[in-house]
C-alpha cells in the first residue's frame, strides 16, 4: 500500500526525500487510489527551526509517483520517483 489513512482523513505517504512521513488531509483533492494515487495542489513541507535555513519538500504525487520540485534541500529535488510502500 503506497497510502496510509488514519481515521481522521489524514492520509500519509512515505518520503524518501526527507526519511519520514508526509500528510495531506481532506482539502486536497484525491483520487482515492491508495496504490497510485494522485492529490493536488502540491505539498510544502518545511522542516527545521530559527535560525537555520529550513529543510524544504515541495513535491506533487501523481499517478502513483513522487515528482519532487527544484526547491527541495534533499537529494532527489528535480526527480520523479515511484511511491515506496508505506509500513502500516
């Protein structure tokens, strides 16, 4: 399963871009495919505390794949990947 639900509506996916975790809830447009699953608009996650610069993961998740934008501080900022498994 490459989506999570917990009974609140947020869904979770795995981001090996930043190691951990990412969410989006019911504001998000889903398709409702939780092994290639598509939701807009892109999500911006900033990680990290004042003074450092944060990290950022700003990507989008289409058809089952994680398109990770130029302005991530990661390693796969650029890259299109497959969605990994999630652990449940």
């Amino acid at each position: 399963m490459k989506l999570m639900e917990y009974s609140d509506g947020m869904k979770v996916f795995f981001c090996p871009g930043c190691n951990q975790h990412h969410g989006f809830d019911s504001r998000w447009t889903f398709n409702g495919d939780f092994e290639r699953p598509t939701f807009s608009p892109s999500l911006l996650v900033t990680l990290g505390h004042h003074p450092e610069p944060p990290d950022i993961c700003h990507s989008f998740v289409r058809d089952g794949r994680i398109e990770y934008l130029n302005d991530c501080t990661h390693s796969l900022a650029g890259q299109t990947i497959d969605l990994p498994d999630v652990e449940v």
